[in-house]
C-alpha cells in the first residue's frame, strides 16, 4: 500500500536528523493522489508515530480518514487506527 511507503520514508528521514529540525513529510492520508506535505519536528514526528496506530495528515485531510483526530496542531493533524487496519 502506497500509504506505507510513506511512513516508511518519513520515518527513515525523520530518524537521520535532529529531533527539532523542521521537515516537510508527506502527508500520510489514503488518498493515493495526495502531494501534500506537513512541516513538523522531526523528534514529533517519531513521537507521534508511538505504536504504528498513529497518521500524520493534512488538516484538511484529516475529515476524511473516517478515523478519530487525535491531534490538532497549527498545520497538522494525527489520527488513530488500529495496527492492520486499513484507513477509509
């Protein structure tokens, strides 16, 4: 799934730079389309990620995951999944 090429990319550029070194990541929505980039710290990057069940997206995105926002910052929101679960 192109969604997990993604976070697999923001992850690996997250961990080669400084935690507060501010980065545009793809946004990380189900939208196969989607060329968004979110600006955020790399260190909150890798936060964020915690347990896999967590998805840096567009604010603007964030409505159509059909998931929880558990997050909502200036230019970002994060929502939750479960481990496996496909986003919609």
């Amino acid at each position: 799934m192109l969604r997990n090429h993604i976070r697999d990319a923001n992850r690996s550029l997250a961990a080669g730079l400084s935690p507060h070194d501010e980065i545009p990541f793809f946004c990380e929505c189900d939208d196969s389309d989607c060329r968004a980039r979110v600006a955020v710290a790399c260190g909150a990057y890798l936060e964020l990620q915690g347990d896999g069940t967590r998805f840096l997206v567009a604010p603007h995105h964030a409505h159509r995951m059909n998931r929880a926002v558990v997050a909502s910052r200036s230019g970002y929101a994060v929502v939750a999944g479960r481990p496996g679960a496909p986003l919609r």
